[in-house]
C-alpha cells in the first residue's frame, strides 16, 4: 500500500497509536545507537541494565561490557554532536547496573 493510499485511509495514525499500544502492553523501551553512517533503535524490556540492553547489538557487547556513554535523544539533538555534548558536560558515563531509560542514546566500550 502506498504512502498516500495509507493517509486516504487514516492508516498511519493508527498504525503508530498502535505500536506504542504494543510496547506499553509487552513493558518495552527503545535506546538508539549513533554513529557516523548509521542510526539506529533497538528495543528492550523495560527495567534492562545497559549490560543486558548491549545484548541486542551483539553478545559480545554483553560479555564484553566496561561502561556505556548516555545522552538522552533530545539532549543530543540540542547539542547538535556527541563532540559538543561532551564539551557542555551532558554526557554520561554508566556502569553495567545502569537501568536504560526509553529514548536513551548509548555508545558501548567494550
């Protein structure tokens, strides 16, 4: 189904009211990755430490954890780069019990 078949039959509202139905209804939370050619989202249970959330990108990310740098989304969009974010303090640095927050922004050091 095209975009415009969609809007003339107000599918796509919808469509989105009911993906987050479902992520509220199965406790699910979504952190994003950043990276020079890539973003993404990945989704987790809700209450996952960030050691546990590494597990969705690859094991070894979960095996191999030493700290994740957190951002919120929207902080990151204000500061415009990670590299900014940084210079004005809005980065952060968490350990393996860190719970992941929906709409965080994660880099792993493994």
């Amino acid at each position: 189904m095209t975009p415009e078949e969609q809007k003339e039959l107000g599918i796509e509202p919808h469509l989105r009211e009911l993906a987050r139905a479902c992520y509220r209804l199965l406790d699910l939370i979504s952190f994003f990755t950043t990276g020079e050619d890539e973003t993404r989202a990945w989704t987790i249970p809700s209450g996952s430490t960030a050691k546990r959330a590494g597990r969705a990108i690859h094991s070894d990310f979960e095996e191999k954890f030493i700290r994740a740098e957190v951002i919120f989304w929207e902080d990151l969009l204000k500061a415009g780069s990670h590299a900014r974010a940084r210079t004005l303090g809005l980065l952060r640095t968490e350990g393996k019990d860190y719970i992941v927050k929906n709409g965080d922004v994660i880099e792993f050091r493994i």
